[in-house]
C-alpha cells in the first residue's frame, strides 16, 4: 500500500507519531511503502496514494491548490490532528482583526499569499477519516495502519471525553478540584490526559458532535464566565471545526 | 438479599485497638481494599495499613460538587466516590487473546485472577448495588457471567453504618440504607464506646476468632438503632418510589424529557460513577497477529450506543437522559427484580453541571 | 547557474534553497522558510498568562517542552514566583527527556541517512537493524520520561507555571529504562565514530545559557566571554526581517551571525558534561573548540549521554512533591524566560496585565538564530567544492543543513533548494 | 466453587456449502451439533472485527444455515468465507416464534428484505403444523435482492407465498409495489396469528394495517434488530423499554413492545 505524508501549516507533532511507533513502524513499512514523507525521507515520489495522511490547516491560498492535488492523487484521505481536522492554533486568527494581529508579529507588508482564516481540510476537499487531537496518538495511527491491513473500518471514538476520564478511574476535577474542564463537550481518545494530571481538558481532541455547549456555558457559571470558557475553546485547537464555529 | 445470621451471639463491642487489630488481621488473610484520601477525595483503594485508612473525615457533596473536612470520629463519612463496579466489572476487561495462526483462530480465554478480596468499609447502599450486579450477570441471568463470578466469589465484605449523609444521599428514598442489613461477613457501627461489631457469616466469624471482643449490651444494640434514625433524619423522602415507577411509564412523552434535554450535557458521567449502571462495549484490540476482545465500560449516554444501520435511535440527549433514568426507575424492576439505583447519589454528586435525578423524578412524576 | 531545492528534506517544517552562482561563486543564497507563519505571538496577546505552556508548546511539535518551559520561566520571572528545588530538579528531568528524544529522533531518524547515504531510516535499518534499533530505543527513554511526567511526549500537558498540574507518584520502571538506553548510546556512539565526516570549519561565535551544570535553563548567557542577562538579550541580539523568508534571521546588534545549539553548548560548558560523557567526548576526540558542523551527530550523542546520566540521577532522587505547584498571583510585569531547547537557546519575553492578561509577547527560536549560520555554512561549503554541478551542490547542501537540526515550525514561527547559476 | 460455562466462548463450525444470493448476501452451511429453534440466532465472529448477531435461517440436517449481507466488517469478512473454511460463532440466542398459537388457525407470515431469513425457517416447520392456511408476504427491494430463489417453488407448495418487489424489473412479472399494498387486499380472519420480521418503517406500517383489518395486536409477533454487543442481557445496548432485544427477543408479542417500538427514539 502506498502512503503519502503531507503537510501543511502545522508544528509537526502529528507526523512524529510515525516516529513514535518506532520498532513497530519498521514492521509495518513492510506492508505500507511509504512514497511521499518530506520529514522522512529525502527521496520522495508523488503519484498515486491509497492513503495519504495530511496534517496541518489550510492556511495560504498555496495550500489550497495542494490539498485538492493531493485529494486528487489519493483513494483515502486522513486529516490528521487538530489543525486538519478543525484549523488549529492558528485559526485563533479567525476570531480576531487579521491585520492587526499580522503587524503584531511581522513588520514586513502583508502579502505571501497568507489567507485571513486558517481552515480545516474539510472545507476544501472531502476528507475520508479524520483523527482528532493535538497531536494524534500514535494509537490512533496504529489502528488506523492496522485497521487497512484488516480491512476494516478504524475504531476511534467518538465518546465524550468523561467516558475515558472514568474509564481511567480518575477523580472529576469539576466537582472536586473546581477546575473549568471541556471534557464533556470533548472527543475521547487522548486517554483523558488533562484530568489525569490534575487540570481540565482545554480541548485539544476537539468537539463531540452536536455538543450542547449551551448547557456546559450555563453549569460552569459558577466557575467562569461564559465569554471566558467561549475564549478558551477558540484557544483550544479547535475553534474553527465545523461541529463548534458557529457557536463561537 | 440474603440476611446472614444475626443471633445474639453475634454482636461484640470493640475498641479502637482491636479495630486496629482487625485491620491487621484482614490485611493478612486478603488484599484490602478500602476507603482512603486520594486528590482531595476518598476512594477505595488497596490500603496496606490502618493508618492509610480516611477516618476522621467528613463528606460534604451538593450537585456538582464535593469538599473534604476534618471531623471529630472515625467512620465519619458516607461511601467513597469510587464504587464496587470498578472492581467486579472492571472499567476495561480482557475476555480473551485471540492467535490467527494461518487460517486457524486460537481462543485464550483468560479469567480475572480469584485472589481473595476484603472490602473494608462497605456502606449499605453500596452492598445493595452489589446484590443489584449479582442479579444483572449471574442470579438473574440465564447465562451467568464467569468472569463477574470469579471476581465476585472471593469477595469478603466488611459493612459499615452509616452515622452521616450527605445532601445527595437518598438510600431511604430507595430503600437501600441506611442500614446494613445484609450481605456483609462483619459489620461495624461506631459508637460513643467503641464499635460495635456484628458478623454475617461462617467466615466472619472465624475472622474474628482471635480478635479481643466483649459481647455487645442491649444499649449498644440500641444506640445503633438510634443512630441509624439519626442518619435516616438527615435525608429527605424525595418520592415514592414504587408511584414514582408506576408513573414514569405513563412519562415516555418528550414533552416531559426535553427540559433535562437542555441542561444536559450526555458526558456520561452520571452512568460511570454509578454502582449498578452495568452497560459495556465490546472492543476489539489489534495487534498484527493477535487480537483481543475487551470488554470496556458504556454509557446509553455515548453518541453511538444504540446505532443501527450506522444511525443512533437516540440522537437526542433528552432521549438519552430518558432511557437512563426510565431503566434506573422502572424498566429495571421488570428486568431484574430491583431498582436500577441504590440512591447513593454518586450520579448527583458527579454531574459536572449538578444535574439532581431526584428532582428529575419529582419533576416528571408530578408534571 | 541557478539551483533549486524546492522541498528540504528530513527537516521539521517545510523551507526551501535557492542559489545564484556566477563566476564559481555563490553571489545570492537564500535559506527560504515558506511554511506558512502561524501568528502564535499575535494571538497571545490579550490572553490569560496560562495559556502560555499550552500554546507556545504548540509552535513546535518536536521540542514543545522546551517552548513550555521557557514560557513558564518567563512567566514565574514576571510574577516573582519562586519554585522550590523538588519541581525544579523534575523539571530538569522532563528537559532532559526532551533533549534524549529528539537529539535521537535528529541523529538516528533524521541525520544519520546522510552518512549512510540512504534516503530515510526505513532503509538505513535495512543495513543496519541493530543501530536503528539502538536508535529507536534511546529516543523511546527520552520520550517515556515526558510521557511520565507530562502524559504524552509532544504537548505534554502538566508544565505550568509554579510547578506542575499533577505528577505520578512514582516513576517506577524508568530507571531500569535509562539506563539501558545509556548502554546503547554509548555502544551507537561508538559505531558513528568512524563515520566519514567531512573537514569543514566554521568560525562563529557561540552563544548558549551559562549556568552551574551544562546549561539547560537559567537567567544568563554566555557570549563571547561575555555574561548577558536574559532580559538584556535584546541588546545583544536582534531579529530582522527578510523579504524571502516567513521566518526572522537572528543576528548580532553588529549584524553578525552566531550560532546555538550542542555545539554552542559543547564548546561553552564543555567542562560540565557529566563524567561518562566527558569520557565519551574524549573517545570520540572531540574537545572544544569544536567548529565542524557535521560532527554535531556525536555532540548530540555526547549531549544525550550527559542527558541520560543526568535523568537516572534525578529519577533515582524522584518523589512526587507534596504540592506539585505553588500558590501565586498574577500581577503586571515583565519577565524573561530561556532555556536551551536540543537545536539552542530559546528566549521568551513578555508583558503582562495586572489581571495577568499578555500584552506583549516576543519569542525567539533556534532556528531563526542559526539561519544566518546555515546559509553562511552553504556559501563556504558551495564554493570549497572543487566541481560547481547543479548535482554536487544538490547532493551537499541538504546533508549540511541537516547538520544545524533546523526546526522550520519553531523558525516560522524549510525544505526546497534552489540553485540559480 | 462450581465451574461456569463461559458464555463468550466461541465455537468452531466447518462451512459445508455456500450459496451466493445476491451481490454481497450469502448463505452458509454450517457443520453443527446445535440444537436450535426457528428465530434464534448466533454471534459470529470475525477475526479482529468483532461479532455480529445473525439469524438461524434454517436447520438442515446437521447444518445451520445462515444468511449475511455484508453492510459493515464483520458481516463483510464473514461473507468472505468459502466452503471448507472455519466459522468460529456461539449461540443459539434469543426465544423462539410461538408457533403453537397458529394451531388449526391462520398463520400469516410478513417478511420485509432480509427479515426473511428470520422467518424462513418457521415457515418451513409451519408446514408440518396443523395450520389451516399458511400465508407468507415477501417484500424485496428490486429483483437483485431477492433471497432464496431456489426455495420459491416448494414454498408455494404448500402455502400462498406471494413476493412483491418495491421497484419494477424487466425480469420480474410478478407484482410490483409496497409489502403493505400487498397486504392490504389479502382477506383475513381477524384471529389470524402473524409473524413479521422486517425494517422498523414496515413493520409499524405492517401492524396499523392490520388493526384496521381486525386482527388482534396480540396476535402479532415482531422479530426486531437492534445494536447488540453480548446477547446475554448485560451489554444494554439492545433495550427497547423494559425488554432486552437478546434475550427477551428477538420476537416479541407486538402489543408488549408497541409503546416503545413506535415511540421515537426509545
Ligand atoms: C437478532 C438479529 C438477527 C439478525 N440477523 C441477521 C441475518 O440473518 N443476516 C444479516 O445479514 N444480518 C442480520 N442482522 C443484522 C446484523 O447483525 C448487522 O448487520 C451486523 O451486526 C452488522 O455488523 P457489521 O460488523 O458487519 O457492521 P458494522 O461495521 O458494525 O456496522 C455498523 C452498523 O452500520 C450498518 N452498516 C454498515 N455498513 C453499512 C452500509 N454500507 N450501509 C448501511 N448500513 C451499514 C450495519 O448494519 C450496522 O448496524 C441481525 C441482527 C439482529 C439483532
Ligand atoms: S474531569 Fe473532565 S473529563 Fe473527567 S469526568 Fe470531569 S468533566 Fe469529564
Ligand atoms: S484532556 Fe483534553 S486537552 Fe488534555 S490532552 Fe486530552 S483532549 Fe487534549
Ligand atoms: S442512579 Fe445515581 S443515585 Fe442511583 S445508584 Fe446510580 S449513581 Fe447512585
């Protein structure tokens, strides 16, 4: 099977969870040729991909002519982690006066074909899978590489976080600890990190679908302002995923 | 439940070094598992040694809220956070390995361990949600679970009285507590002198043999009665239960579910902490050549619980929030003959939005 | 003449190289990093002071603990919040899992297909399992180190300002790990040694933290002979703009080129390796001054040496603190915060509220201070060459940027090379 | 401490035959030793993708019968199988069609798609009861998903077997339209018993059809689907009000599930 590996405005940490499988990702390369890999290898061949794993947003006009060739070249599209799947980081952005923000960092014209938005894959081309969380598990990724050898459709959930946080055992640090914690509204799959170490989730994996985010703002009254806990989800990776902008 | 033998011969009066003693004694016969401080809350938890022990602690729980203080005593608060589900139908259990080697399977079906477990410190509600999983995985069902079975075999259970509830306590509205009635090998009630020390069976018994004891007064057997109204004094009657259940049936309306609905937030919270809430998901775990079948804890509360034909028949949270509360209310009772809830009010408690199914009940009976 | 590299490779991020030559000298190079800029400092601005672990972690997925921490330094410096020694000796164990994994993720995954003249690791471990094995296994005790403590290697989340969100109660089992990956290391280093590294020189000053042991973190820098405080780094150093690239090139205020990184370190506080990496540093024959670019592979491995014996001490010593974080209050300010990230010094700087609300953040990365270094290195190596070909600059140019690690998320906050003749 | 059965165990059945009805539904004989009774059903494994309840079709002989569409990764990898090759399943679950009410009555059977491998087997036994007339009322998609082909003929032997396909066929000259078209010009004794196994839509439009033509809610019995994961009544994933659809069903008396089943989202 030949894969691709692709990136677009992103810090890397998704594409390093093929370097996290570590041993396993030597047994594997047996099955998956891997094609197309810039971090990885430096000879590279772009024809056709069965998958093609693409992390990072859609963030200059640049990167919207790449993903449809790289959607065009592939069979099975993944947008891998939060950038991808909702805009990331960057889409912060979104919310926020863009030129102002851009002179914030740089003195130089605006220009480089930079767009105001930083988007998710989704909103330029259909994406087959997506894997949510910044970054990705290498869990994720194994059972993603392990379900095509299968033949079978990946399990990644699609819970809200709390499940995994009990699942775990641990002590809600809503109730005891007072602590804003987006768990709730947020999709499993990081192994309810945060919670694990003492904090609320900030979101990282992203909304569940239909989050009913009107009741969270309303029961976290007591514990912060809703304007505050809408801030902290356009801070949390995942302000621009389709499932939650338009509450924001 | 099955009420082990409580002839006079059965209560003793102990101090606090036997106490101490008994621990010891346990500790050396079992692993022990009991209540102890962890995070700023107290949960059960392998506990080595007395002194680990989260006496002398109080309690106090609101929805959506929890706080631990220091008070005077010992057995000062209610149940731990924690409940006995954790461990005989643990969060994420391996029913089996499964090798393909070319065309053949090989099954390895691996049952949990059957080291015996003590459980220190077990409150009546929560004995009571043990009687309920009994009933769910082997007495009421054709085909018992083994793996529940094994783990549930080699429990010994220490009860303890409630002398304290907490505002989300409401076992009197189940009639579960607060007192224990059944289902312990020894049961403690702590009193101005002493604890009381009360034991359920053959194997208590013979626990206790070498423990310094004196046999228990009249007025200690009294005290504890007093003390149990006491404790039943704190809670309020929140409904009937049985014109609740009767009630609920003639409540599958939405109308009556959408409120909730919207303050819901189907994190599934309420389902986990829960004692009896048994449902699981059936997960596969892949390796290259080996694949596991786990069994790992649900909630009616996830977005895909009752798929079919890749559709969720409850894709509102309100139906969701329904079909929880109308198994735990009345679908249960046909089902296995007991409520689904043990009024332990752990759901209530552990609702990140303090959503109170008390109130839910009152509400929708009522309307 | 004109040679392209459109897309560098076996680097983090995406950049590019473009070189004019004319009359058998390079008469324009251009190091050019088109990732796209993420505005990470524009968005901080108006946030709360907590964020900052969190986001700033997110410039760069390869060396997150390093942004975190010199965010929560800077955070603490503007605070005046003291942390007592317990969190900080975990701290110093969280940074040195982070210079393990990626100084192995560098060395094995990334720069060692150079020397074996192999596109990627996949087929260098076609040539030698045992190596890549060696490799995989020294950056995995990297990584369980920020796994343990932090719950997952890239964006770790427990870091935080006064100490850490929560902490295990033991780190049972790490121990036996480190010391296994130190066996390796040391028995890897001794099969890079006889590596064939080419003789290049480069002499430029170098700048990196100064503090007790091998710099890590720390309020002063050493440059030049020179001590510069942190908050006086701007005096020293400034960051300019350049038409062609997304990132800021890092200068001297005399517009000069430096260098950070392990070399910078090696040849600063070479005397303060732990013992079994000074010992291995002999072996190898390097001592400083040490200015050849390519051996910066068996720095990093001195460097990872040093890191792991420095770990199995503070795991042997490790018990979860009674309070993993202390109480403060936020109040206006400005603080400072650097570290020494694997690929060098990485300086935060920022201004807060009296709510705690950021209202000026500046960061400056590795990457962006040593590009200058790089594309002095590819004009010097470019013109040494005794044939200009389009193939013979192609075919060294990637190897020596590859010797800098640069981290092209962390600069844009890299890898094409165009060669124009 | 007395051994208990593991019920998860899986066994192992050798596949004697296959029959390819449609593009992706087979039918498999099994090697068995079962004992089973028409409407149970079996949980079929598939290495690595999980289990999937599937109805007893039939028994024949010392072979069960099983019929699979291939909708999603169990049910894909299982209708992979060829002849020769190892089933690995446990079973049988779930309760049995009463049969016995039909006794010297009429017995109407409303099979909607792949609900016929539910009823298939009890109309087959329905023949050697005393039932004085024997109606059987299939509705297929179009003329490609048509199950059993092979068994068409002996059917309409011994009962009135009538098909109707939902979209016309230039192959097809029997009747075209809805199950409920169908029924409704179908005469019937209000004490008729019926048995129907379909999708959800149909068998609602099935039952209020069949009020108005007199006939007994509790004379009707409803093989449902639901999502299950055990098949031993603990998973909780197949509720349906107070029933578990494993173990108390799959067949229920219609009138004892009626206000969950047509209720929305229950
Ligand atoms: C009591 C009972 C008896 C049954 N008897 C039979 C039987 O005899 N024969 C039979 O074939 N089935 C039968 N089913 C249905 C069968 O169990 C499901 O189709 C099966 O569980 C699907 O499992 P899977 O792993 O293949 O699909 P999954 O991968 O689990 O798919 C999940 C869900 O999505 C649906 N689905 C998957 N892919 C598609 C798709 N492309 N289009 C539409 N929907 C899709 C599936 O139906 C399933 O509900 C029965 C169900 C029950 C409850
Ligand atoms: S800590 Fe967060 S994720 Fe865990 S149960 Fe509480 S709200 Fe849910
Ligand atoms: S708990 Fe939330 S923020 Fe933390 S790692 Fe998991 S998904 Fe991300
Ligand atoms: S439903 Fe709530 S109160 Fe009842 S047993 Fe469960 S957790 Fe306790």
């Amino acid at each position: 099977m030949k894969v691709g590996v692709f990136k677009f405005s992103s810090c890397d940490g998704c594409q390093l969870a093929f370097f996290e499988l570590e041993r396993e990702l030597l047994e594997l390369s047996e099955r998956f040729q891997i094609e197309y890999f810039l971090e990885a290898s430096s000879e590279n061949r772009w024809e056709r991909f069965d998958i093609a794993f693409v992390e990072g947003s859609i963030s200059t006009h640049d990167e919207e002519e790449r993903i449809v060739r790289i959607r065009e070249s592939s069979k099975y599209l993944v947008a891998i982690g939060a950038c991808a799947v909702s805009g990331g980081i960057q889409s912060a952005r979104n919310y926020e006066n863009f030129e102002e923000l851009f002179r914030r960092v740089y003195e130089k014209p605006l220009g480089y074909g930079i767009s105001r938005l930083s988007r998710p894959l989704s909103d330029f081309v259909k994406v087959d899978l997506e894997v949510r969380g910044c970054p990705i598990s290498k869990d994720a990724l194994r059972e993603i590489l392990l379900s095509h050898l299968y033949n079978k459709s990946p399990n990644l959930p699609s819970y809200p976080l709390c499940l995994e946080c009990k699942r775990k055992l641990n002590t809600c640090v809503v109730v005891a600890h007072r602590q804003v914690c987006l768990g709730p509204i947020t999709v499993a799959g990081c192994g309810a990190l945060c919670p694990s170490y003492g904090r609320g989730c900030y979101g990282c994996y992203g909304p569940v679908e239909k989050p009913n985010l009107e009741a969270l703002l309303e029961g976290y009254k007591g514990l912060m302002p809703s304007e505050n806990i809408k801030e902290l989800l356009r801070l949390g990776f995942n302000a621009y995923n389709p499932n939650i902008r338009v509450m924001l | 439940m099955e009420v082990k033998g409580e002839d006079e011969g059965s209560n003793y009066l102990i101090d606090l070094d036997s106490l101490v003693e008994l621990f010891g004694i346990l500790s050396q016969r079992y692993r022990v598992w009991a209540p102890k401080v962890k995070d700023g809350v107290i949960r059960y938890m392998p506990t080595s040694s007395f002194g680990e022990l989260a006496l002398g602690y109080r309690n106090i729980e609101l929805p959506g809220y929890y706080e631990l203080k220091k008070e005077e005593g010992y057995f000062t608060y209610t149940h731990p956070v924690n409940s006995l589900k954790e461990l005989l139908h643990p969060p994420e259990l391996p029913l089996m390995r499964v090798v393909k080697q070319s065309s053949e399977l090989l099954f390895d079906y691996t049952m949990p361990n059957g080291e015996r477990l003590c459980l220190f410190d077990v409150r009546a509600c929560d004995l009571w949600a043990l009687e309920v999983l009994d009933r769910v995985f082997i007495k009421n069902n054709p085909k018992p679970d083994p793996y529940y079975k094994s783990l549930r075999d080699n429990l010994f259970t220490v009860g303890v009285n409630c002398s304290y509830a907490t505002s989300t306590c409401f076992c009197t509205t189940m009639g579960t507590g607060p007192e224990v009635r059944g289902g312990y090998d020894l049961l403690l009630t702590e009193l101005k002198e002493g604890f009381l020390l009360q034991v359920g069976s053959e194997e208590g018994r013979e626990v206790i043999g070498p423990l310094k004891k004196r046999r228990a007064e009249e007025r200690h057997l009294q005290e504890k009665e007093n003390i149990i109204k006491r404790t039943e004094g704190m809670m309020q009657k929140d409904f009937h239960r049985q014109e609740a259940r009767e009630r609920l049936y003639g409540r599958m309306d939405e109308t009556y579910w959408e409120p909730v609905g919207k303050r819901c937030l189907a994190c599934t919270n309420c389902t986990q902490v829960c004692p009896t809430c048994f449902c699981f998901d059936m997960v596969e775990k892949n390796g290259l050549s080996e694949s596991y079948r786990v069994r790992a804890w649900d909630s009616c509360f996830s977005p895909s619980f009752a798929t079919l034909h890749r559709f969720n028949l409850r894709q509102s949270i309100h139906s969701r929030y329904r079909q929880w509360l109308m198994h735990k209310f009345a679908y249960w009772v046909d089902q296995f003959g007991t409520y689904g809830c043990v009024g332990c009010g752990r759901c209530i408690t552990w609702c990140p939005v303090g959503i109170d199914v008390r109130q839910e009940v009152r509400r929708i009976v009522q309307a | 003449m004109k040679v392209n590299i459109e897309a560098l490779t076996r680097v983090e991020g995406e950049g590019g190289l473009e070189v004019r030559l004319k009359d058998g000298r390079v008469e324009e190079l251009k190091l050019r990093i088109y990732e796209p800029p993420r505005f990470i400092e524009g968005i901080l601005r108006g946030k709360p002071y907590h964020v900052i672990p969190d986001i700033t972690s997110r410039i760069c997925g390869i060396c997150p603990v390093a942004y975190q921490m010199s965010g929560v330094l800077a955070i603490e410096d503007a605070f005046g919040v003291q942390v007592p020694e317990d969190i900080e000796r975990i701290r110093r164990l969280m940074y040195c899992g982070e210079w393990i994994q990626s100084h192995a993720l560098h060395v094995f995954f990334l720069h060692l297909p150079d020397f074996y003249r192999v596109p990627s690791v996949i087929e260098l471990s076609k040539m030698d399992r045992e190596l890549v094995l060696a490799g995989m296994d020294i950056k995995r005790a990297g990584s369980l180190i920020i796994q343990l403590l932090g719950g997952r290697t890239s964006h770790p989340v427990s870091l935080q300002a006064g100490g850490f969100s929560g902490l295990p109660e033991t780190l049972e089992g790490l121990k036996e790990d480190l010391e296994e990956a130190l066996e390796k290391s040391l028995w890897a280093s001794k099969r890079l040694k006889p590596l064939n590294f080419p003789s290049f020189e480069l002499e430029l000053p170098y700048l990196s933290l100064v503090e007790e042991e091998y710099p890590v973190m720390g309020r002063e820098l050493h440059f030049e002979g020179k001590t510069i405080r942190a908050e006086e780094f701007k005096e020293h150093f400034m960051e300019t703009e350049v038409a062609y690239s997304n990132a800021k090139h890092g200068l001297t205020r005399k517009g000069k080129a430096y260098l950070v990184g392990p070399l910078a370190r090696f040849n600063n506080a070479y005397e303060k390796l732990s013992p079994m990496a000074l010992d291995l540093a002999r072996e190898l024959g390097l001592e400083p001054p040490m200015n050849n670019p390519y051996k910066s592979l068996l720095v990093r491995m001195v460097e990872v040496v040093h890191a792991l014996e420095r770990a199995i001490n503070l795991v042997e010593n490790y018990t979860k603190p009674e309070r993993t974080k202390v109480d403060f209050l936020p109040r206006e300010g400005e603080g400072y915060g650097a570290t020494e990230a694997p690929r060098g010094v990485l300086w935060h700087h920022y201004r807060f509220s009296p709510e705690g609300k950021i209202t000026y953040a500046d960061i400056v990365p590795p990457t962006s201070q040593n590009q200058r270094a790089m594309e002095l290195s590819l004009i010097r190596f470019i013109e040494s060459l005794d044939e200009l070909t389009e193939r013979k600059i192609l075919e060294g140019a990637e190897p020596m940027i590859r010797n800098f690690d640069p981290c092209i998320s962390c600069a844009t906050h890299f890898l094409k090379v165009k060669v124009h003749v | 401490m007395f051994k208990l059965e593991n019920p998860y165990a899986l066994r192992r059945g050798r596949v004697a035959k296959v029959i390819k009805e449609t593009e992706n539904i087979y039918t498999f004989y099994i090697e068995t030793e079962e004992q089973a009774r028409p409407g149970q059903y079996n949980m079929l494994y598939a290495f690595g993708m999980g289990e999937a309840p599937i109805t007893i079709a039939s028994m024949e002989g010392e072979y069960l019968v099983h019929t699979v569409r291939a909708v999603g990764d169990v049910t894909r990898h299982i209708d992979e199988l060829k002849e020769g090759e190892i089933l690995y399943y446990r079973g049988p679950y779930g309760n049995t069609w009463d049969i016995e009410r039909a006794h010297k009555g009429e017995l109407l059977i409303i099979s909607g798609g792949l609900g016929l491998a539910a009823t298939r087997w009890v109309f087959e036994q329905a023949k050697t009861h005393h039932i004085k007339r024997l109606i059987h009322i299939y509705g297929s998609k179009d003329y490609h998903s048509l199950l059993y082909r092979y068994l068409y003929e002996h059917w309409h032997s011994y009962s009135e077997f009538y098909i109707t396909l939902e979209r016309p066929d230039p192959r097809w000259n029997g009747r075209v339209g809805l199950v409920t078209d169908l029924l409704r010009e179908i005469e019937l004794k209000e004490d008729t018993v019926v048995f129907t196994c379909g999708p959800d839509p149909m068998v609602k439009a099935c039952v209020s059809l069949l009020e108005n033509k007199g006939i007994k809610v509790y004379n009707i019995y409803a093989s449902l689907e639901r999502h299950m994961k055990c098949s031993l009544g603990t998973c909780g994933h197949c509720m349906i009000g107070p029933y578990f659809v494993c173990k108390d069903g799959p067949i229920f008396r219609y009138d004892l599930i009626r206000e969950y089943f047509e209720r929305k989202e229950v």
